[in-house]
C-alpha cells in the first residue's frame, strides 16, 4: 500500500507516512468525489539563493516560508498536503464548498504573494491555481484526504510557472466557480498549451478581487412569485413589504431589484448604528449615485445635480454640500428648523431627479430605522404631485411602517411564513442532511427562511458530530446563529469584536479592538467569503443579517463588552478625530455601552449640543439626561461634584423647554435641578455663570421679573474679578432685568458698558450656548429707552443695528424676537403704525422660520396694537385666546400690560366692570412679579378708566400718534 499523498510504500500498520508524515488513507469502498481546488506555491530564485547564502540564513528563510503559507493557508480553512523544499502544495474545499473554495485558495494566494517579501526577507513567489473533481478518501483518524494524481499536481505547478515573481495565476476552471461571489482584477487572459498537458489551459493572471455586493442574488425565491408580481404591477407606485426578522424581505426586495434591470434602481438602505443621524441613508445614497465625495468642488456639486434635473440656486448649493459633507461648504443664515426642512425638500427633489432621469425605482430597505427626516423624504416622494416614481419599501411591523400606511398611497404586502413544502425546498442546497435531521428543522425553523438556513449551516457543521440526526437543535434564530459563530473557532473573537461596531462597519476599525492579530484582513475576507460578513460601498462590511450580528454580540461577556465598547471609543478619538465630530453620538453610544463614567459625561455633552443643533430635541434630552443620572448614579448618595454637571443640566433644560415649552411639569423640575445645583455643584466661573444665565431667562420669560434679580446678583459676583466674557454674561442680564424692573436709565447704563466690551470676534459664537446674543438683546433694550423718550431715529437705528449683527454672525433665529420686541418697543413711544409694520415682519420671519413661540408673541402683540389703532371689537376675544396659548407654555413675561390692554378694549367698549377686574390683576400682578416696563401705560389705561367711571368725559381717543 502507497501514501496518498507522496506515492512512497507505507509500513504494515501504519497511521501516517514516514517519508512526508501525511495521515495513512484507508481505501474504503465508499470514496467521495469534490470539487477541490489545488494551490502550488514556489519561493522564486531558492537555488541562487541558498548558493549566495549561509546554510543557516537559508534554512531560517524556507522555515518563514513554509510557515507563512501554512498561516495564511489555514486562516482561509485550506489544508497544506506537501512540503516540496522551495515548493508547497496545498487543497481548498475539503470541508465546504467549491465555490467558497476557489475564493478562498486565491484570496490566500493574493496575500501569501504580498506578504512574502514583507515578511521574509524580501523573497518572492509564483502562485498557481487549478480547480477541478478529486476523488477523496476518509482517513484513519476521520479526515478527509484528496488522492491526488500526478495530473492534478502537474496542472497548478504548471500554472505557477506562468505567473510573473509576485504573481498568482489561475486556471478557467478556477474562475467559473466565482461569478457569484466576486470579480477578478485581471491583469492578463490567455490559452495555452502547457508541458505534459494534452488540453490548452485558460490562464488568468489575477492581481485581486472585489465581492459582489448583490449577496442574495442566488438565494432561491420561495413561495414570493405572487408578492413579487404585486410589487411590479403599475396599478400601485408604492409598495410597502412587511414581516418579522428572517422572513425574506431584502431577498423578495433584491429579486424585485433583479426585474429592474431596464429600468435600474436606486437603493436607500438604513444603518441601524446610524439611525438617529439626520438624512444619513439618503445622504449616502446621494452621494454614491452621483459620486461625490468630500472633496468634491461646489462646481460639481451643481453640474451633478443638474445632470439628474435639479438646478440648484446658491443657498441650496450651500445647503446640500453641507448635508453631504462636502468640505467647500459655508454656513448659511437659516435656523436649525429652517435648515432641515430645505434638506428634506432637495433630498426629496434629488431623489425624485435620480428616478426620474434614469427611470429607475426607488428602494427603502429597513424603514424600521429610520431617522425622521428620511421617512419625511419618502412621505413626501409619495405624496408627490404627477406621476411618483415607483418605491418599495421593507420594515418589520412597527409604529413607522403604521404611520405610513395611514399616511400615504402606500400597498401593504405582507410576508407570510413558508409552507412546508417550500421550506423543503429550500434545503435541497443541503444534500448532506439527512431525512430525520431535515425533518426536525422544518418543523423548529416554522416557515422562517433566515432561521431554516441558519439550522441547516448549524447541521452542516456538526455533521460528523451527529450522524443519526438526533442532537438537540437550537431552539432560537440566536441560539443558532451563536452556534454558527463558535463553530468558527478562532475567528469567533473576529465576529464578536465586528459586532461591536455594529451592522456594518469598516475593516479598519476592527483593528482597534484586535491590535495583535496580523492576519486580521485575511480573516475579514475568510469571513466574508464564508457569508458572514457582505460587502458594501466603499470597502465597508456588514452582517449578513442584523440577528446575526445581535447573536454575536449576546455572546460577548458582559466585562468584556464593556471594555470593548471604551478600547473602541478610546481609539476612534485618537484616530479619527474627524469622524467623531460629525458624529459624535456614536462616541456617545459607546462611552454609555462602556459604562465609562470618566468620560460619559463629556461624549453625552457633544452628543445633546449635536442633536439639538439637528432640532433633534428628543435625542438630545435622552444622552443629556443619561449623563445626568450616571453622574448621579456614581455620587450617591453623595451631591454630584464633577465639573460637567452643570453644563448638562444646562443643555438639558434649554432642550427640555425648546421641546415641551417653559410650563411644562418636566420643565419646572429641569429648572429646579438646574437651581439646586447651582448652590452647590462644582465648576469653572463659566460653567456656573452660563448657568445662572439660563435660570434668568427662564423665570425672565415665565414673568418672575423680581425672582430673577437674586441670578443677577450671583451673576454680578462671577463677573466682578472675571474676564470681559463673564462680563458680557451678566451686563446683558443685568440690562434685561433693569429695563423689565421700569429702571430704564439703569438699563441704559448697563446697555453702553456691555457695548464697551462686547467684540464680534470673541464674543460673536455666545448665542450657540446662551440662545441669545449679548449685543443684540442690549440693542433692543436700547431702542425701548430711545422710544419712551421720543427718540425715534434712536430706535430704529437700534433695530437696525441689532439686525445687522446677527446676520453678520449668524444668528438669525433672534430676528423675529428683534422685530417683535422692536414693536414693542416703538407701541411704548406711541408710534402705531410702524409698531404694527415691525411685528408684522417678526411673523413673517418666525412663520417662514418655524419659529412657533416667536409667532405666537408676535401676534399676541398685533392684538394689542390693533386695540390702541382703535379696533376693539373682535380683538379682546382674541387677545384673551392668545395670552392664555402664552400662559400655557410659561410665557408669562408682560402679563400686566397683557391685562391692561385688555382693559383698555373693554373700556372702549363701555364695559367698565370687566375693564376694573383686569385693571386691578393687572396692577397686583405688575406689582407681585416686580415687572414694572409697563406701569405708566397701566397709570394712563387706569385715567382713561377713571374718567368714564366718573362721568366726567367720553372715552379717550385710543388711536395715539402714528
């Protein structure tokens, strides 16, 4: 009896040959013919070299070499069979398939072939590859051994002759098998005849490979040919699929993709590590499809968007280079509200241009994650004026997908579990199962097709394990799935560590988890090569399925996960500093899965202020309020001493109003944290009069105007010793809290010692944090003493003046405030009619800017000027609905003269009792809250309510100067 592997005699009895050490092969009767393919490996130049060398320096090389194949080849599950001195042979595919197989045995070539002079002293290979049917044996020990002929070693080692020093060339036959799952970067495409060979070989010099990115192109569609009928028939433009995880939405998705090939289709795919990022997957989509990137000029920002029908005027320019990240981007004077409502609408006009021009359907994958702003784009595709472009859409059931269907002209079509038919079907991939084994996960896997394949790869792998069918399956999609993962063995920790990242992620930052593992990428491509993992654009990587990657991460020890989760955080922010600020609630998300409470509080910090300049309030109040309580958490029951404390009650109330409005119950107790903490919670001079700032406005706003003089005082100290910024701080509250006090030449005062000091350069950013800006607010404050003393030139100049400025540094969500308080303060002066010209334009504004409060101020303070212009007929009713919306959202601020002016309506009207019971709150309340701006138009209503209420005249003229 011979060695299968050498041909030399064996010795009676023995298990492994003593000439190449290879396992002894039993000749069963039942051999087994596979698809392998036969890699052969030469180090280049080893007889010069082992002639220029010393015997030692040479051994040290062939030992290298012989190690670094066996590495790479047993990282891609090949197996070496022959050691030939300067030569190695190696198989693929004994133990998966053909397919796999051939990429494997290249990809391994590829890096073998870069690796070797970096690695062994600047040696070089040839690499030849062949695929073919071998006849294989099972030997003593249980393996599977290919009995190789002489043909088969003689086919690759020819092969390798004809590759150039560094070069892998592989057979035709190798290449058949990976028109699925790759395309070959060919560098050269030949026949020929080669020695001892009867037939012309196809030779193909391959220098790489890239994945097809479509993986379920050969995935089998079961028991859909009537949803996917639905999904092409013209009668419905939008369709939404629906069904639990596993059921095969993104297959039935891709097969539909499949029939569009005349048409195309452009695909809007969710990131569920990405989800709370505004207009990220359309962002992503627009960007691959007219391929811009980050340093893509404004120029061609414009001509691509033009070439898909979309004429872009400058501020859209602006807007969409800055929505697609492009580095020529400028900021724009428009609010936050007003900025992601023109997003949406280019995005939606962009995608509607992409469809239109290419006739191509519009794909939605996993809307079940999507951020707001694309389910407004999709919303807004489908309820397009014409004819929509056509869209189909896949989610589990949730609340989104119910809203859509309520919403929009949408066709549900829902996914229905697999007969058992079907599900029988579908393992037919699985020859190897046997009858009872096949049976029982049909009957676990309940019509799921993720979860019958997931059993049937569990069942493959622990074949030899159970050979009667009679282990134990999983009894979950997880369970399986984890099952899966272990049977990889070392790679496990690959998987696990991937998981980390999320869905998708990019090979690189998987490094940062395993620092130490050198074979990293060869093991990302063994992985996706085996299914694991998929391709996606720009070199990226994702799980196969979302449950996969969910499976994968339970795995991780709970320790371990968290030390994962801050190694990564740790080295994304030394790394990729970039990244982390335009993404900061990534870093956020990690430093929480971390527990990391040294630097929670910090990521949660740049997360809120990001998601608020997003007008994404909810998520913001959700990281704020999340470090809020882990600093909390971490004191008791101690009070929270850390510096960051008071920045994040801060955002955190300033969120909490922007989002619920300043009466709300979960307001008031912000506030009150925000108050508590102020007397006790360690920070710098900044930190805590940014604070005090906050508490001023807030009771300023809700009317509270002697409460609030207690923050001045506290304010006042900080700024005594401190720099001209602590200064601007507080002159500014100081002057808002003089000029509601009725102290105008005080406010005056105040107003010119800010102005000294104020410098755009320095100061010109403080609206970002305080939400007002110092110069502007003492401006307007400026104009309310210029018209009360008849100085009309003064007041307009101040307005003027004020919002010049906040253009200039892009503040332009305060212009309708500028606007409405301007009104104000030209009624107080007298000057009617461009008081109502002036509020009139603070409407507008806040209307176009969606600036609700602001509206609602400003029509509250209309009212009362049509009142004094004499019009009292229908605006006390009015005037009334308005100042109660007010009261209900804590803006409480006026409300004497609120009153007052209701009064004075009345007492036009002749109804001198209701017009005394307003009077009367009016002065109690003035003199209660210390809100004294107003008390001498109070003192002129209460004559004119004394004169009619005496007899002695006819009702004032209400119509003052104009």
């Amino acid at each position: 009896m011979n060695c299968m592997s050498c041909g030399e005699a064996l010795h009676e009895g023995a298990r492994f040959c003593s000439h190449c050490g290879t396992e002894v092969v039993a000749l069963d009767d039942n051999p087994e013919l596979r698809i392998l393919t036969i890699q052969f490996i030469d180090l280049v130049g080893s007889t010069a070299f082992a002639n220029s060398t010393e015997l030692e320096t040479y051994d040290d090389t062939i030992a290298a070499f012989h190690q670094l194949v066996n590495d790479t080849v047993e990282t891609y599950r090949g197996r070496v069979l022959q050691r030939y001195g300067d030569g190695v042979l190696s198989c693929f595919g004994l133990d998966h398939d053909g397919e796999d197989s051939a990429l494997s045995a290249i990809a391994a070539g590829l890096s073998i072939a870069k690796s070797m002079p970096e690695q062994v002293s600047g040696q070089q290979v040839r690499v030849g590859i062949d695929t073919g049917q071998i006849m294989c044996r099972v030997g003593q020990q249980g393996a599977l051994f290919p009995q190789l002929t002489g043909l088969h070693v003689n086919r690759a080692a020819r092969l390798q002759e004809q590759a150039p020093v560094g070069g892998v060339v592989i057979s035709g036959q190798t290449k058949s098998f990976l028109s699925r799952l790759a395309r070959l970067d060919e560098a050269s495409h030949d026949t020929r005849l080669l020695k001892g060979i009867d037939q012309p070989v196809e030779l193909i010099e391959v220098t790489g490979f890239q994945f097809q990115e479509d993986h379920t192109e050969g995935s089998n569609l079961l028991e859909r040919d009537k949803e996917l009928a639905l999904l092409q028939n013209d009668a419905s433009r939008a369709h939404a699929i629906i069904g639990p995880a596993g059921i095969g939405k993104t297959v039935l998705l891709d097969a539909f993709s499949r029939t569009q090939k005349n048409a195309g289709v452009v695909r809007v795919d969710a990131r569920a590590n990405l989800q709370q990022s505004a207009l990220f997957p359309v962002v992503e989509t627009l960007r691959r499809e007219l391929d811009l990137h980050a340093q893509s000029s404004l120029e061609d920002l414009a001509t691509q968007f033009k070439s898909i029908g979309v004429t872009l005027e400058d501020q859209d320019i602006m807007v969409v280079a800055g929505l697609l990240g492009l580095q020529a981007a400028q900021p724009i004077l428009l609010t936050p509200e007003q900025l992601q409502s023109r997003r949406i609408t280019l995005a939606t006009h962009a995608l509607a241009g992409l469809a239109q021009t290419r006739t191509a359907a519009l794909t939605f994958d996993d809307l079940h994650w999507f951020d707001e702003g694309t389910i407004a784009v999709l919303q807004a595709l489908m309820q397009a004026e014409g004819t929509p472009p056509r869209i189909v859409v896949t989610s589990r059931p949730s609340e989104k997908v119910d809203a859509l269907l309520e919403n929009t002209p949408v066709t549900p079509v829902h996914l229905a579990p697999l007969s058992e038919d079907a599900a029988a079907e579908a393992l037919s991939s699985y020859p190897e199962l046997g009858d009872t084994k096949r049976a029982r996960i049909i009957e676990a896997a309940e019509g799921n097709p993720l979860f019958l394949s997931a059993l049937a790869t569990h069942a493959r792998q622990v074949e030899d394990e159970d050979e009667d069918g009679s282990q134990q399956l999983p009894q979950t999609i997880e369970a399986t799935f984890q099952a899966i993962i272990n049977g990889f063995g070392a790679l496990r920790d690959v998987i696990q560590c991937a998981s980390i990242l999320g869905r998708d992620f990019q090979p690189e930052r998987v490094a940062h988890l395993l620092p130490d593992r050198p074979n990293l990428d060869d093991e990302l491509r063994v992985l996706t090569i085996r299914g694991i993992f998929n391709p996606y654009a720009e070199g990226a990587l994702f799980f196969d399925h979302i449950l996969l990657r969910d499976a994968a991460y339970e795995m991780i020890p709970g320790k371990r996960r968290r030390s994962l989760h801050k190694s990564f955080a740790d080295a994304m922010q030394t790394h990729d500093p970039d990244y982390c600020s335009a993404y900061p609630h990534l870093i956020a998300d990690h430093r929480m899965a971390a527990r990391d409470h040294e630097n929670l509080p910090a990521a949660c910090i740049a997360a809120g202020i990001h998601m608020l300049m997003a007008v994404n309030f909810d998520q913001s109040m959700a990281y704020l309020d999340h470090a809020r309580a882990n600093m909390e958490d971490q004191a008791a029951p101690e009070q929270v001493s850390r510096p960051e404390y008071l920045p994040i009650l801060s955002l955190l109330a300033s969120a909490t109003v922007q989002r619920m409005g300043f009466s709300h119950p979960v307001v008031l107790e912000r506030y009150q944290l925000l108050e508590d903490a102020i007397t006790y919670a360690e920070g710098t001079d900044r930190q805590r009069m940014t604070a005090l700032y906050g508490l001023f406005a807030h009771r300023i706003i809700n009317g509270r105007v002697r409460e609030s003089g207690e923050y001045v005082e506290m304010m006042e100290k900080l700024a005594r010793d401190g720099d001209d910024e602590l200064k601007v701080m507080w002159l500014v509250n100081e002057t808002a809290h003089a000029l509601y006090s009725g102290k105008f030449d005080l406010a005056a005062d105040r107003s010119a010692q800010l102005k000294s000091i104020y410098r755009a350069e320095d100061h010109g950013r403080l609206f970002l944090e305080l939400g007002a800006d110092p110069l502007a607010s003492v401006l307007s404050a400026d104009a309310h003493v210029a018209s009360r003393k008849g100085d009309l030139d003064g007041a307009q100049a101040a307005m003027t003046q004020a919002q010049e400025h906040l253009k200039a540094i892009g503040a332009i969500a305060q212009i309708p405030w500028i606007h409405v308080f301007g009104g104000q303060a030209l009624l107080a002066g007298g000057y009617l009619d461009l008081a109502a010209k002036e509020v009139q334009a603070g409407i507008e504004i806040a209307d176009e800017q969606q600036a609700q409060f602001w509206s609602l101020i400003g029509r509250v303070w209309m009212t009362i000027i049509q009142i004094y212009q004499g019009n009292t007929t229908e605006t006390p009713a009015m005037l009334e609905m308005l100042t109660e919306q007010a009261s209900m959202i804590g803006a409480n601020l006026n409300a004497p003269f609120y009153k007052a002016a209701l009064a004075k309506a009345h007492v036009a009207n002749g109804d001198v009792e209701t017009a005394q019971t307003l009077l009367e709150q009016a002065e109690n309340l003035s003199e209660s809250a210390g809100e004294h701006e107003w008390d001498s138009s109070i003192r002129d209503i209460r004559t004119e309510l004394s004169q009619i209420a005496s007899g002695a005249s006819a009702p004032l003229d209400l119509r003052t100067q104009s």
